[in-house]
C-alpha cells in the first residue's frame, strides 16, 4: 500500500518522492516492492502533522482504528485495523492488532499508548499477518522503529507550550565512544492540565431537589479535579556495538512513569425505568441517608457537547432493606462496608532488548531477539460518572514477560529466505476490588493470575522467478497455552463472598496450536508499476472468560481466524512526482470473539462472557496516493470496509444486521502542505490535515447507546527553519474547527448496568514549538 513520506521542510529543488526501506519480510525492502498494503510514517511526517503518541497515526492510515480506551479499562488504547481487533484490556484476551517496538512484541493492551519517541519510522501492516508477525497480528500490526545510535555526536532538544499549561520537553543526544561502540539517549516529559472537569453536584446545584450537599466550598469553585490531564515521564537508552563489519550487538533499555487522573468520560444516558425500588434506594447519591428522596439516575447526564462529569468516586456505606426479589435473605451484610478509592491512573513500565546480528557470509545471516519487559500499572472508575451509589472499582495489574526470537536469512540463487523461531512467557495478575450495587449487590475482591506461554516456527521463500516476477509462501506454526486462576473474596479478604464466591479457586486453561499460511505473486509490469495477488491467514488465540459472576460463566472460548485474499498496485508515475497505491481485499471471518453484554440478570449465563459468535464475510477498498511538485506536497488516503454476518451462533444477542465493533465504513483523510523559500536561505513550511471517519459502534450488540457519530477533524502547522537547518520555530492547532466527538464509549445497558458513557476527543488545541539539533 501507500507510503506517506516525510517532506515537512525540504528544498523546494528535491521534487521527487524518495525510496523507502522497510523489514516487513524480515528483510530490508523498498516498500514499493513489497506485496503488502503497508503504510510507512516517517519520524519527519510525524512531526509534521503534530502526532506525539501511537493512537493519532491512525488518522490517515486507511482501515485503522487506535483509540485512548474509557476509564473502566485504565491506561490502555482500543485497537483495530479492517474491523478486526479488540477494546479490552483483560490478559485473558489478545490484542488481535500486534504492537511491535523494535520487532519486540508488546503483548497487552495495557501501556501500549506509547510515546513517539525518537523514531525512524512506523509501519503499520493491514491484514493477517499470521505468518510474518504471529499469533495476535490477525488485522494487522503497528511497528514502531527507533533511532539507532550513529558514529556521530549530535543531538537535539525541543519544547513545546500550549494549551492549558501544556508544557512538552523532547531531548535525544548521540556519542561515539569510540571507533565502533555508539550511544544514544532520548528522553520526554510531558504535563498539561486535564479537558474534562470533574464537578461537585452539591456545589454546583446548591438548594437541589435531592438533598445532595457540597462536599466543596463553594467559594473556591465546585471543580474538584480536572481528568485526562497528562503527566508522561520517558527515557530511552540504546547501545550498538560493532566488534567486526559482520557482527552488531544493539541492546535497549526504556523506562515510563505515567502518572494522572483518570480518563474523563461524560454521562450521556442512564435508565431510570430500569432500576426496581429497592435497587434505587440501594445507589441513592452520597450525603444524602435519605431514600425518600430517590434521585433520579437521568438528573446526572450531561448535556451534548459537555466536558464535565458529577463523579464522586465514593460509595457510602448502606444499612437499608433488602428486597428479597432482588438478593437472597442474608446474601449481603448490613450495613454494606464504604468504598473509596484512590482515585487516579498509572502505568509504570521498563523493558530491555539485545538485538544480534550475524552475518556468517556474504547471503547468510542470523538474527537474535531477546527482550523483558514488565510494568505495574493500577486504576480506579466511577462508572456511573454521578453521586450515586452505583457502581464502583479499583484495580492493579501487574506484569511481566520475556521473549526470544532467532531468525536465519539467506539468498541461494533466486531465493530469498528466512526460517526461524519465536518464544514467549508472560505472567499478568489482575487485581481488583468491585462495589457493584446497581443489580443483585456485588461487592467483592479479585485477584486473578493469567499464564501465556507461545512457542512458534516460521519460514519465508520469495523466489525471483525472472527480474520482474516473483513468487513469495510463507508458513508458521503456534502453539500456545493460558490458564486463568480466579480468586473471589469478600471485601475484609474472606472467603464466602455472595454469588461470586464459587469462582474462587476455579481454573480455565485453554491449550491451542494453529498453522498459518500465506501466498503472493508479484509483478513488475515496468519499473514504476507493480501489481500484486496475496492469500493470508491469521489467528488470535482463544482463552478464558475473564469476567465471571458464577463459575458456569467461566468458560473457555476458541481461536478467531481470518483467509484474506487481496489483490494491490503500487505505482511511482510522472518521473516520481505521483504514487498511487490501492488494494481491494476480502476475507472469510471464522469464530470470530465478541465481549458479550447480553445481561438480563447477573448469574446469565452469557453476562460477561467471551464467545465464538459465528463468521463473517468482510471486504473493501483502500487507496493512497501523494503528489509532489517543487515545495508542494499533497497526500489522500481512503478506505471502504464492508463488514457482513454470514452465520450466528445466537450469542449474546448479535444479529445479522450488525457490524463489528469500531469498524468506520468510510475514512477520508487529505494532507497539503507548501514550503517557501526564503531570500536568506530559511524556510517557511505550511501544513494542514483533514481526516473523516463514518459511525462506527464501540460493541458488537451495535446500539444507540454505544454509536459514535461520523466526524472530521482538521489540523494545521506552521513552520520556520533558519537557513543553516539546525532550529525550527513552529505554531500548531489541533481540532481547528473545535469538533466535539466520541474516542470511545462504554455501554452498560447493555451489559447489565443502567448507564452509557463517552469519551470526548480533545477540543482545540494551539502549541508553539521551538526545536535546536546540534
């Protein structure tokens, strides 16, 4: 597919489109030559369009959905390329789109809203990439790729203030020790106050109907935080190593500490209609003993276009009845224990790598891959975002997990080929405590531990038929274990907890192996004009309900798998000055995983659960071009994706009519951009981005409450370079046009809760830049 170069600030002499190189076939190519729909980002691009984290890449990369994820699921992105992925943290479940820094896996959802720290470039693969990059890499992968340390000493710094106290500071330096050991050390710290306010009912509604009192003087303003603020710290450390011409040595070590309030969602329904008597005087709102008042849920929802919330983040405790048609006599001591969390989310993580290359002679070579990575990350949700007493949570996730990879390259005669071998070992313990007391009251403490092994081996042929025909196969096998052990104890950490406390002890265990394939012919019909034809598969790993009331529920669910045929151009026209690129695809969709929220009571035995719901067809379009004249530069993606139901399994209450979840039908992105040349040599270079996207739905049982409106965003930059090139002054704006707009959105209604919630984009932002490289 099409590759949106870097050309922010260029000499308006260089008008043609530059080659570039990419691994996705384990070896360096021109992406032009390569049979894959590939979109490569340049770190200069990057910048360009004011992109600093992994989810806004996704705009003008067709198919591509990377989103900040809702507060009840913490530091974490919802991920998805042609319909295909997922939206929830659990380590029960995969990603279904591979994240890769430096060809390291990162295995969870969890801490992959990564920093764009001192890259060379993204590519981002869209389709199965079961034979290439793995098991979870079944809509695609996402690969990030740093600078590495150069035989240079160089550097640069650059800070940013904008909106809302926005303070960013980046800063790389590179050494070379000596003639062959080179260092290099980035590093990012980043703080800006929070767009969602977290408002005071009391305070703000003095005199209310329902007896709510401040819990904040009203002479120091009602906002008690303000959420989705950021506080990023980041450094990155890089050695390379080369003893002899034929042997490299690259090891990495990274560090995050990211520390804030927690994402900052809006209310924006909540069914009153379907609460009972005694469930409504259960959540009555917090300073308020008195269930005669019966505040309305509905009173809490904001209006349209809000960026504030009433979440208190506190449960009381509760001493009234129980209405035995809601929960068995004694099931629930009175009064019910207080729930106040530490409100806030963090994610800190640190990772090492050592990457070794081998060349054992002039057409053979080997590759080693050694990585650890672990974090610890934690987070709190008040999901009913209001004074009630609804639903409530706090939880940790610890993690770790250590992989090895070796490949083995070598060109005999027309071949071209790789075989190789992939491990990992990962250990996840999802530590919770929940007070749920919108249904049959749930309060309860979890701490549940989640072991994945893999094991893998791969192999890759292209074989150079003639100069302009090529054939490529591909194959790898998985094999891969996980076992989920449940832990459910009431509050005080006893045994015996209410209708969760038969989970407790309970193990899933899920074992599976899998084969992938893939086939593609390529050929150069000129030097500028090559078509190609792919056969591909994929698979993301099956495992364990992760969200259980009863232990019925803890069951087990099986691979997804995905057959795609795609047929693609790839075309540099007019002397270079024009690519257009496009790739038509459709694919056989098999058992395919959905989180169910099919929830009539709480013991149902499909709440909670993931299933194999059924298969589906899905197929589309997507083209890239750019044109490039002088100092002028445009470039427009596209993408169709078509989703359609061919089979049920009558789950969880999906029917034929409904589509993936975060699946646009249509994205629509155009960049343009001009430099000016100076009389004394500086520059200036003006930029601006527009990108679309259709409706998508945030669940597969597609509702109302969980549509997100079609919208479009626009983007600007400006630009001057000094005419030695070595300092940029730069204003920007983000959402120009002040857009209000859903990343995502978390349906309780249904799932069992009463409430759907969004989480607004960020309104208009404005930044002024100034960067210095020595």
């Amino acid at each position: 597919m099409f590759t949106l170069l870097a050309m922010p600030v260029v000499a308006a002499e260089e008008e043609e489109l530059s080659e570039v190189v990419v691994t996705a076939q384990f070896r360096a190519q021109n992406v032009q030559d390569t049979p894959l729909a590939i979109t490569a980002v340049s770190a200069e691009m990057l910048e360009a369009r004011s992109q600093t984290n992994v989810t806004e890449i996704a705009n003008q990369a067709p198919a591509v959905t990377l989103r900040q994820a809702g507060p009840a699921f913490g530091p974490s992105i919802v991920a998805y390329i042609r319909g295909i992925g997922t939206y929830d943290f659990n380590p029960a479940q995969e990603p279904g789109v591979g994240l890769y820094v430096d060809d390291v896996y990162i295995a969870t959802l969890t801490g992959s809203m990564l920093d764009l720290l001192d890259l060379e470039r993204v590519e981002i693969l869209r389709g199965p990439q079961g034979t290439l990059a793995g098991r979870n890499s079944i809509g695609g992968s996402v690969k990030l790729y740093s600078q590495r340390p150069t035989a240079d000493t160089s550097g640069s710094f650059q800070a940013t203030y904008g909106s809302r106290d926005r303070l960013d500071l980046r800063g790389t330096a590179n050494f070379a020790l000596t003639d062959n050991l080179f260092f290099r050390i980035s590093g990012v710290d980043k703080s800006q106050d929070g767009y969602i306010k977290r408002v005071d009912y009391g305070c703000a509604n003095p005199g209310n109907p329902y007896g709510i009192l401040p819990v904040k003087a009203t002479t120091g303003g009602c906002t008690v935080a303000k959420d989705s603020n950021v506080n990023l710290s980041a450094v990155r450390a890089a050695l390379r190593w080369v003893p002899i011409d034929a042997l490299e040595f690259n090891l990495s070590a990274d560090y995050t500490n990211d520390r804030r309030n927690p994402t900052g969602a809006v209310l924006v329904g909540y069914r009153d209609d379907m609460l009972s008597a005694a469930a409504r005087a259960r959540i009555q709102a917090i300073y308020d003993g008195n269930p005669a008042n019966d505040a309305p849920a509905s009173a809490f929802v904001t209006p349209r276009g809000s960026y504030y919330n009433y979440a208190s983040y506190y449960n009381p405790a509760y001493s009234g009845g129980v209405d035995p048609a809601v929960l068995p006599t004694g099931a629930i001591p009175a009064p019910w224990m207080e729930s106040r969390p530490v409100v806030g989310q963090y994610f800190e993580g640190w990772g090492t790598a050592l990457e070794v290359d081998a060349k054992l002679t002039e057409k053979m070579s080997i590759k080693s891959i050694t990585a650890y990575r672990a974090y610890q990350s934690g987070f709190s949700n008040d999901n009913d975002l209001s004074p009630l007493s609804s639903s409530i949570g706090e939880g940790e996730l610890p993690f770790h997990s250590f992989s090895q990879e070796l490949r083995f390259n070598a060109s005999t005669g027309p071949f071209d080929w790789t075989v190789g071998g992939y491990f990992q070992d990962q250990q996840s313990r999802y530590q919770s405590w929940q007070d749920l007391r919108y249904s049959a009251p749930l309060m309860f403490q979890q701490n549940d531990v989640v072991n994945v092994d893999t094991a893998a081996a791969f192999g890759h042929l292209a074989y150079n038929i003639t100069e302009r025909l090529v054939a490529t196969a591909g194959v790898r096998y998985t094999d891969e274990h996980k076992d989920y052990n449940y832990v459910r104890l009431n509050r005080d950490g006893s045994t015996g907890a209410p209708v969760v406390g038969g989970l407790n002890g309970v193990q899933g265990v899920y074992d599976g192996d899998n084969i992938d394939y893939r086939g593609a012919v390529q050929y150069r019909f000129t030097d500028d004009v090559m078509a190609y034809l792919q056969y591909s598969t994929g698979f993301k790993g099956g495992g364990i309900s992760p969200r259980p009331f009863v232990a019925d529920q803890a069951t087990p669910f099986g691979a997804e798998k995905l057959r795609t045929w795609e047929l693609g151009a790839k075309t540099d026209l007019f002397d270079r000055h024009l690519r257009i690129n496009g790739a038509v695809f459709m694919g056989d969709y098999i058992d395919l995983q959905l989180n169910l929220q099919n929830c009539p009571g709480s013991a149902s035995a499909q709440c909670g659960r993931v299933d194999n719901v059924g298969t589906a067809e899905i197929k589309g379009v997507e083209l890239e071009t750019q044109l490039r004249l002088g100092g002028a530069a445009v470039d427009v993606s596209y993408s169709l994706t078509d989703f359609e139901y061919k089979s049920l399994t009558g789950a969880g209450g999906i029917q034929m009519n409904f589509v993936a979840p975060y699946m646009p039908r249509h994205k629509l992105s155009l960049g343009s951009q001009y430099e000016f040349s100076l009389g004394n040599g500086s520059s200036i270079t003006a930029r601006a981005d527009w990108s679309y996207q259709s409706h998508l739905y945030a669940n597969g049982n597609n509702q109302l409450t969980n549509r997100i409106g079609g919208y479009g965003l626009v983007n600007a930059r400006l630009v001057w370079r000094n005419a030695d090139g070595n300092m940029d002054v730069g204003l920007e704006a983000t959402n120009l046009a002040d857009k209000y707009y859903f990343l995502s959105r978390s349906d309780q209604v249904t799932g069992g809760g009463r409430h759907t919630e969004g989480v607004p984009g960020r309104p208009r932002e404005l930044a002024f830049t100034i960067k210095r490289r020595f």
